[in-house]
C-alpha cells in the first residue's frame, strides 16, 4: 500500500495535533515494514527530521493551513503521488481531493465555542472563516472512509450533529510521550531548580497547560488564583506558545494586576517541562471543551495530582485519577485546589491513581489500530 500522511502540522508547537502527528509516525515507522509511506511536511521539519525505515519517505509541502494554497496547491501534489490511501489529521483537506482518505477530528469546538470573541479578526472576516470552516468539515466527514475520534464522548457528538454511522466513526485514544515517563523518585533537584530560574517562576505554584482559547476558561482560573491569595500565596504557572491569544491574555492581566501570581512562559520543550510539573503543587484544568485532554495525563506522568473540569471527554479519560470540579464555578474550583493543596493523603491517593491511569493509553497501540483502519480501508472498493 502506497499511504500518505499530511504532516504539516508536524511539531509541539502546533499543541496536541502537532504531538499526535508526531507520535503516529513515529510508531508506525517502527511497526510498518510493508507498506510505503509519504510523509508531507512543511519546510521547517522537512529539513530537520529523517527516517530509518526506508518505506518512509518525506515529501515537500511548505503550504499554510487554512490557507487557498491548501486546496489548490496541496490537492495537486496529492493527487501526483497517485496514493492508496491519504490521512488527513485534522479537518482541514483540500476538498479537491478526489481519492481516499482518513480523517481525525479531535473535536468539535469550533461549533460550540463560536464567535467575534474566539477570534482576533474582524467580525466579517471570522464569519466568512466560519462559513468555510463549516462547508470543509461537512464535506470531509461525508466523504471520509473512515473517521478517527480520540473519545466515545466525542464519537457521540458526531453521531447526533451530522447523522453518521458509528461504524464509520473508530475510537483511538493517544497516549503520553516518553518524555513525560518518568517515575517520582528521578526527580532532579539541581535541574528543577534551574528551570524554575531560567523562567523566573516562584514557589509555590499550580500550572495550566494549553492555549488560550476562550473554551479554555483560564480567565476564571486567574480569577480563582486571586481569590486564594486573599488568605494564602499561591502562584499560577500558564505554559502556552506565544500567539495573537497570548499577548491579548498578557495585556489583560497586566491591566487587572493579576501578573503579580501568574506566570506565562511561552513555549517550553517537553524535558523541562517534566522539571517544571515536578516542582508544581498540582496541575489544574479549567476546560469547558476538549478533545482528548492530553495536557493533564502528561502531568500524571510525572507525579503530578491532577485538579480537572468535569466537562466534555475529561471524566472519561481522566476516570477516577482526577479531582473534578464544576469548570463554571468558581467556588467549587477554589475549594478542589485548596483541598489538593492541603489534604497530603488525597494528594498522594490521586498521584497513584495517576500512574496507573497513564497506562491504559499507549501510542504504540493507536498506530497499530490506525495502521488496521488503512487496512480495511484500501480493501473497500
């Protein structure tokens, strides 16, 4: 079978989809020794990544997401490589596309968190951005052979908007990183030190990480933090790359004083951040919508108690390892925070149950169940 990926959106810089492009081809580079794959990649990871496996091959395609180039220019260069089979990691196909594909959609939060105010552009220009949105999901989930979800909650949500077959619609759960496996007792004092002093970050502290989206509800988790400060210090630690978000968020809390406790990093490579989460007091997921909520798995990884909203996929990928709280009140969050923060016995209750969560996911095994959906899908004449 002759298999291409679309793997622009190669790199953790590009949040959970970058990581989940990432993982899959690199799982299936080490478990597919039959069949030949395309990889497209934009310029930056074009010149940097290479494979062992020689059925892997890379192919240039430095064209912008969302983008006009997208569906003319991409489609173009796919249908030259006269594919088998093409997997799309996102919504985002070039419609023109006439082959068959695979599609993963790792939510529907576009739908639901909608408006001028999920968006820097202007008012006409987010609607006709929206409209297009709309008409290429559409269009991609019709015409699909096969589409990848990360949850059951989710599979639902698209059985009940578009009227799909659940069997058209698989279920593969992702998985953390190696980098994030590390067991509490490799914790490094002199490292965890150090990046605390690279970033300037003060002890003690809670940590988000993701973006900054509105569905994100951090504003609420600022506001909470600042609640807790009237009694005890408490810092917020926000890891987040640096977007058009970002700095709206950091004018914001410079405006409202709230960046005397609260951090914002940036990006930071996936090594330090496993020293940053072993020197937080908790991990905290305000979510009101999410795909996977692979940020918070991560920090059970590392030993880290994880505080969640119980909204969306979170409970059933979390179960019981997590401490939820309702993600609309901001008593309830306070009262989850400080009882994690206060009570050692939870503490080390939720960090054990972390550990043994993490193990049910591994992307060994979504690449092996993705290679079995290309399978049956180049079978279907």
């Amino acid at each position: 079978m002759r298999i291409g990926i679309d793997a622009r959106f190669w790199g953790t810089e590009h949040t959970g989809i970058g990581r989940y492009v990432m993982e899959l081809v690199s799982c299936l580079e080490k478990i597919d020794r039959e069949n030949e794959y395309l990889i497209f990649l934009r310029k930056k990871y074009f010149n940097q990544l290479n494979f062992t496996n020689s059925n892997f091959k890379k192919r240039l395609a430095d064209i912008p997401h969302y983008s006009f180039a997208e569906q003319i220019s991409f489609t173009k260069v796919l249908h030259k490589e006269r594919l088998d089979l093409v997997h799309f990691p996102h919504f985002n196909i070039p419609i023109l596309y006439r082959g068959k594909f695979v599609l993963t959609v790792h939510d529907l939060i576009k739908h639901q968190s909608k408006g001028p105010s999920t968006t820097t552009h202007s008012r006409f220009f987010y609607w006709l951005k929206f409209i297009a949105y709309l008409a290429v999901i559409n269009i991609g989930l019709r015409r699909a052979q096969a589409i990848i979800v990360p949850s059951f909650w989710w599979q639902d949500r698209l059985k009940r908007k578009f009227g799909l077959s659940e069997r058209r619609i698989k279920v593969i759960y992702e998985a953390v990183s190696q980098d994030f496996k590390k067991p509490i007792r490799s914790r490094n004092k002199k490292l965890i030190d150090q990046v605390l002093e690279k970033y300037q970050i003060r002890s003690p502290f809670v940590i988000y990480t993701g973006n900054l989206y509105p569905h994100k509800n951090i504003i609420r988790l600022v506001e909470v933090i600042r609640m807790i400060n009237q009694k005890r210090t408490l810092f917020l630690v926000i890891v987040c790359g640096k977007s058009i978000f970002w700095r709206r968020f950091k004018k914001e809390i410079e405006e409202t004083s709230a960046s005397e406790f609260v951090f914002l990093t940036g990006f930071i490579p996936d090594k330090e951040l496993t020293f940053l989460y072993q020197a937080a007091s908790a991990f905290v997921f305000p979510s009101l919508l999410e795909g996977f909520g692979l940020p918070g798995l991560e920090a059970m990884a590392v030993g880290l108690p994880v505080i969640a909203s119980r909204a969306s996929c979170l409970p059933e990928i979390y179960q019981g390892a997590a401490y939820y709280f309702d993600p609309t009140s901001s008593d309830d969050i306070k009262t989850k925070i400080l009882e994690v923060l206060e009570n050692r016995k939870l503490r080390v209750e939720l960090i054990k149950k972390g550990y043994r969560r993490v193990k049910d996911f591994s992307w060994e095994k979504m690449a092996q169940e993705t290679r079995e959906i290309y399978q049956t899908v180049i079978k279907i004449k």
